[in-house]
C-alpha cells in the first residue's frame, strides 16, 4: 500500500510538514510504486512494509502515517472507502458522534454497508468502511457523494456538504480523500500535536465513551494490550462487503437537485455528452467523455454503466424523473442511454427565414429599409447582474432584497410584478398580459444564509393569499429546498409550485414568456417540466417543422429542376407537361422520410409536421412555396 508521513523538523512545537513523494538510496531496501497524479505526472511513492517504516522513521523522522488505502494488487481502486467527518464552527464533540452515528445509520439502511469508526485524534473522526471488491476510486467517490448527500438530507440541521463559508456549527461530510494521491491518517498513527494523540480504532459500543485525545501516546500500548487490535476486531466483524451497484432507496429530508448527489464529472460528463437526444452504449459515452477529456482514464465501461444505472434507480425509488434513461424501455435488448426525453433523430437544419417583411416606416430600421429588429427589454449583461443579484440576495440577510430581485426576474419576462411584502402580506404578485389567458400568482420568497430553506411550513405559507388576491396560481422560490420527503405533499396539497433560484436562472436565460411559464406553475417542483419545455423547444417540433421545410425546400426544388431539364432535352414546353412535379401531402412525406432514410436518420415525418411546413413555407413573410391545388411548388430555393 503506497503512503506519505507528517514529519516535524523544528520539534513538536513547530509546523508539521507532509512529505509525500520518496527516493530512497537503494540500501534502504524500500520498495516504490510509481503513481500517475491526476494532472498526468508520475510520483515515487513508498510502499508500506517494515524496510519503509524503518525507513521513514530513522532518516525522515517520520511521525504520522497517511495513505488513500488502495488494494495491495493495485493503486488505483481502494480497499476502504473513507469519510472524514470534521466539526466546523460550534459543532461539539458530541455533535461529531452523533454524526457519525447518522452517518452510519444511511450507509446501514441505504445500502446494507457498516463501517469502522476511527477517532482523529484532534476533532475529526473518520468512518472506514471495507470493500472486498476493489472499486475504482472515481466509482468509490461517486457513490460517497451519494452517501454524503443523503446523509446530509437526512439531518441538515447537523450535518453538511455545503463550501467552507456556509457550514454554520454543523458536522462536514468530506469524501475527497477518496482519490488516488489524496489521503488520510491511518489508524493508530500518532500526531505530534499537544498530549500526542493517537489516530484511535474504538468498538462502537464505545462511542459514547471515548473522545478525541483520550487515547494518546502515554497510553496507547496500555489500550492495545486491554482491547487488542480493535482495528482489525472490526473488520472481522464486518466481513466481507460490496459496493452497491444500485443502492436501496431511502428516504432523504433535504438536497438539491438529484443530479447533485452524484460526483458531478460522472453525470454532468453523460448528460453532455448525450445532449443532442441520441442513444449510446456506455462504452460509446466513456470513449466520447476520454477524448473530450470528461471522463479519468481510471474509469472503466462496468463502472460507468453501474453508476448510470444506480443513478436512474435512485432517482425513480424517490419518485423523481431521471436525467437518462436506458433504451430498453423501447426495446429489452437495447441498452444503450439516453436523454430521458422523446427521441430526437432529426437532423439540424436551419429554418427558412422571413424575407418579405412589409417595408413601411413604422416596420422598418428607418434607415436602410431592413426588417427592424425587436429591442430585448435589456442586454445580456444586465440580464447578468440581475441573475447575480437574484442568487446573491436569496442567500443574504435581506429577504426584502431577494423578493424585489425575484420581482425583477419575473417583470424583464413580460410579467406585471408587484412588491408588497411587510408583516401579514404576501411577498408579491405577478400578472401575465395574456389577454383571455391571462392569470395570476402569489409570489412567496424565501431566502437562507445557508442556501437551504429548511421546513415545509412555506407551502402553506405561498397558499394563503391565494383567495384574497383572486390568483390562479402560487409560487415559492428559494435558493434550495428539501429535497423529496413532506415537501413534495405539501406542494401538491396545498397547490404550489417551487422554483429554485437556478430554475428561475434558466427560465431568464431562456427568455421564456409568461404563456410558457404558466406550465411551469403547476402544482410541484418546476424542474422537471422546466427540462421538458426546453427540450420541446429546442429538441422537439419546432426542430423538426425547421428540418422538414428545409428538406422540402432542397429536394422540392431539386425535382423541379430535374423536371425542366428533361423537358427541355425532349423539347416540351413545361405548360404542355400534365406530369410536372407537384407536391401534395402524400408524396411530401414521402420525399422527406426518402431523404431522412437515406441520410441516417431514424425518425420519419408525420402528417401533422409536414402539414405545419408547408403552411410555414407559404406564409406571405417566408414566401418558399405557394400552394398549388392540393399541393405546393417550390418557388424561391434561396435564403
């Protein structure tokens, strides 16, 4: 097992000094492992055995031991898993052990996995849990973060995975070491801190009876010699388990979005790289993610597919709709990915453009008799400042703040806001202009210094004005929210809608307007209809009426000419030829479906579709096609 020491130059009383990479002369009889670091460099380490000790020890002065854990046979995928649970702030002694009792408890229920617990020495205490099949460490740290996330939903109030800045006086979950050159204390190592403590092994019936420094070097041998190696004791009693490939569900309290409770390169990595709707094989996703350099070398096509599929299972136990989606629900033996959406294999082919726009005074630039272009209400930067306004405010000390910044997001989309806010009154209301369409909603805001909006009280809370104000709708925004849980009932009991301020984010990015937004403010979380409204608009019809004018205008056209010239060559005038091409319905769809066909493309063309291009090709501002009988002709190829 390769690993690192702490040594102190200066004596105990000076600064401790981590000496990770080692040359020894080669009478020290110390063996190496050369290591490949995540930014592609290789580094010596030493391999632990009694040469190395002995080693370290005598010519280092090496004090404390550290190491990733990996398995003897190979450096890369880890015989441990390790999460190190660290007090911030106030957080007590007692707060540490109750978290790692919490802890434990997610990795019992959740995934049939116990752990050894490990007092640091100092604050922290580390949980080590043992895995008899070697996973590799990108999979090791990406079910960890799992674990952590639900650890964290579980108890929010105790525990945490938020930055350094927002860990209040909870327990941190830090799972990072779980990486290959990033390591930990190793049990029973010594720290040349104040009273030489000791890394501890303790039973867990001992919980509550030891603390940090209670075992240290004046008794340590005293300790092993009472309890006997209690490293080893629970390891034995552990025996011999796996990583899950799909973890049991569980019930978590609190978290962001499902997507976060994944290592992110793993998820984030598939979702782009599936983007444009198209299904592939795991081992297409990992070859697509190495050469876009997404994806670590380390990870291998079994690892990938186990945490792709983990992640739809968990994602369905909850009763959440996954990002992907295996093939196989269309076909058994398909089990290729895809973008959990209706399949887009429709080539990107630019819609004709409008060309005849009236060119009067009031339609026109005023200058050079162009099409005039429609002002957005403000640019891209001020779109900017208030998308950063809106995120810092919901997480500031000033929920007035936060409620006008909301205001603003909604009124730059084509909204009427109003602000009312104060003790016993809404927050505020938006109008949509829509004529007889138009509606309603009450607005309740909610913001946290610590980015998460605990409780499920603000349902009801973005409820209650709902008569008094005649809306239609309510809507509750905050930074973050529970996750699943009672939340989610009280949404739909109380009929709210939530958005995340990263929703409302995407909703501003994307300039939605108020007759799409309505779908958005159904009873619920906004976000899974939100994917689906975007991928519709940029995945769906729209791209496919664009693709099939495009096509009808191409291969139209193409017929049309190939038509003159042949009746050139037999000398007929095209008045006299009854068999000139004419596009009807039928053989419209069929032209189309021949090029889709022919080019690779799946997916064929529908009646309804092709009826929408030909009514888009003839409309007198795109003016391509003009209807001819019962079909259209292709007039203007250009543009």
């Amino acid at each position: 097992m390769p690993f690192t020491t702490g040594i102190y130059p200066d004596g105990f009383s000076g600064e401790r000094v981590i000496k990770q990479h080692f040359n020894p002369k080669p009478r020290a009889g110390c063996t190496t492992v050369e290591i490949k670091l995540a930014d592609g460099e290789q580094k010596p380490y030493l391999v632990l055995d009694e040469a190395s000790l002995v080693y370290t020890v005598e010519h280092q002065t090496a004090v404390e031991l550290y190491s990733w854990t990996p398995v003897r046979q190979d450096p890369y995928h880890a015989a441990f898993g390790r999460i190190v649970l660290t007090p911030c702030g106030k957080a007590s002694q007692s707060t540490v052990r109750a978290a790692c009792k919490a802890v434990r408890k997610t990795l019992n229920d959740g995934h049939d996995l116990d752990c050894a617990i490990v007092l640091g020495g100092v604050h922290d205490a580390y949980l080590w849990i043992p895995l008899a099949d070697a996973p590799a460490y990108p999979e090791l740290r990406a079910f960890l973060h799992a674990v952590a996330a639900r650890a964290h939903d579980e108890n929010p109030d105790m525990l945490t995975v938020a930055p350094k800045s927002e860990r209040g006086d909870r327990v941190y979950i830090d799972v990072r070491t779980n990486t290959v050159a990033e390591f930990s204390a190793l049990p029973y190592t010594l720290h040349g801190f104040e009273g030489l403590p000791v890394v501890a092994p303790i039973l867990w019936q001992e919980i509550d009876a030891f603390k940090n420094g209670d075992v240290n070097a004046a008794n340590i041998l005293s300790r092993i010699a009472q309890a006997g190696d209690v490293f080893a004791q629970e390891l034995e009693r552990i025996g011999q388990q796996r990583l899950p490939a799909s973890p049991r569900t569980f019930k978590p309290q609190f978290g962001g979005p499902l997507l976060a409770a994944q290592e992110p390169y793993i998820l984030n990595a598939t979702v782009q790289i599936l983007g444009d709707g198209k299904p592939l094989s795991a081992a297409d996703i990992l070859q697509l993610g190495r050469a876009q350099e997404l994806f670590p070398a380390t990870l291998t096509e079994k690892g990938l597919y186990a945490a792709l599929l983990g992640y739809i299972a968990r994602a369905r136990e909850r009763g959440r709709k996954p990002l992907i989606v295996q093939n196989d629900e269309l076909d058994h033996r398909d089990r290729r990915f895809r973008i959990n959406h209706p399949l887009d294999d429709y080539p990107d082919l630019p819609p004709p453009g409008v060309l005849n726009r009236p060119n009067s005074k009031a339609e026109t630039d005023g200058k050079s008799g162009a099409p005039a272009v429609d002002k957005q209400t403000s640019s891209d930067a001020s779109a900017n400042d208030l998308i950063d306004r809106l995120h810092a405010t919901s997480r500031g000390d000033d929920p007035t703040a936060f409620e006008l910044a909301v205001c603003e997001v909604f009124g730059s989309l084509g909204f009427l806001s109003t602000h009312l806010g104060g003790y016993a009154a809404p927050d505020g209301y938006i109008d949509a202009p829509l004529g007889q369409r138009a509606y309603r909603a009450m607005l309740e805001c909610k913001s946290s210094k610590t980015g998460f909006v605990q409780g499920v009280e603000a349902a009801a809370e973005a409820a209650s004005y709902r008569a008094t104000y005649g809306a239609k709708y309510c809507l509750l925004v905050g930074p973050q929210f529970q996750s699943f849980g009672d939340l989610d009932k009280e949404l739909q009991t109380h009929g709210v809608a939530l958005m995340t301020t990263d929703d409302l984010e995407q909703v501003l990015r994307n300039n939605l307007d108020p007759y799409e937004i309505e779908s958005l403010l159904t009873p619920g979380r906004a976000n899974d209809k939100l994917s689906d409204l975007l991928w519709e608009r940029y995945h769906g019809r729209p791209k496919r009426v664009a693709a099939i004018a495009a096509i009808l205008i191409e291969e139209g056209w193409r017929i049309q000419v190939l038509s003159s010239k042949q009746n050139a060559t037999q000398g007929v005038a095209a008045s006299e030829t009854p068999d000139a091409p004419l596009l009807d319905e039928d053989s419209a769809m069929m032209l189309v479906d021949g090029w889709l066909s022919t080019n690779g493309y799946s997916q064929g063309c529908t009646r309804a579709d092709m009826r929408a291009a030909s009514d888009w090709l003839t409309h007198p501002l795109v003016a391509k096609a003009v209807r001819v009988d019962a079909g259209i002709i292709i007039r203007n190829p250009r543009g």
